[in-house]
C-alpha cells in the first residue's frame, strides 16, 4: 500500500467508525451482527481489515448503498475476447511452440 492508500483506509475506518457510533453500536454489538471477530471491527476501523469484513461490516450498518456505489456498472469482461482482439489486429502469423525432443 502506498501513503496515499492507507490515508484512504484509515478515513474509510474513521466513517464506519462514526456510523456506528452513530447508530449506537458498540464495537462487540457490531462485530456480532456482522458475524466477524471484535479484532476484525477495530482493525477495521483503524483502516487494516480485509474487503470481506468490510462488506460485512457495511451490510450490518445498513449501508449498502456504499457498496454499489464502488461495484462497476460494465459489461461483464471476458478474456477470451481481449485475446481474439489482440490476434486479429497482429499482422504477425500465431507462432507455434514446438517442442524439443529428448536425446537420451
């Protein structure tokens, strides 16, 4: 994580810690309606947790709107058509890899 990731982590901790406390939640409240570990709620809140306990957290808060809010609205990507795009605009033929034959 760079300086500028964990200044985001910590601030995204400091307003799920001021939501709770909010909604008058003590962290053991949380943790249990979140079903994750109280060490898991004040990680969290200090901007160290894991994007599953976050979700968890915010779903127990109530808050799901923050987490459509960072679900992408694209099309679903398959990889398979950014190789076909890459074929097709190569003027290169597809290289074959042979393979060499043992000369025991």
């Amino acid at each position: 994580m760079t300086i500028r990731d964990d200044a985001h982590a910590i601030s995204l901790g400091a307003g799920l810690r001021s939501l709770r406390i909010e909604r008058r939640f003590t962290q053991s409240e949380l943790a249990e309606r979140a079903n994750v570990s109280l060490g898991a709620v004040r990680n969290l809140e200090r901007g160290r947790a894991s994007i599953a306990t976050m979700v968890r957290v915010v779903h127990a808060l109530g808050q799901d709107q923050w987490l459509e809010s960072l679900t992408p609205t694209s099309a679903p990507f398959n990889p398979l058509d950014l190789i076909g795009k890459r074929q097709s605009s190569s003027n290169r033929p597809v290289q074959r890899v042979r393979q060499r034959k043992n000369s025991s």
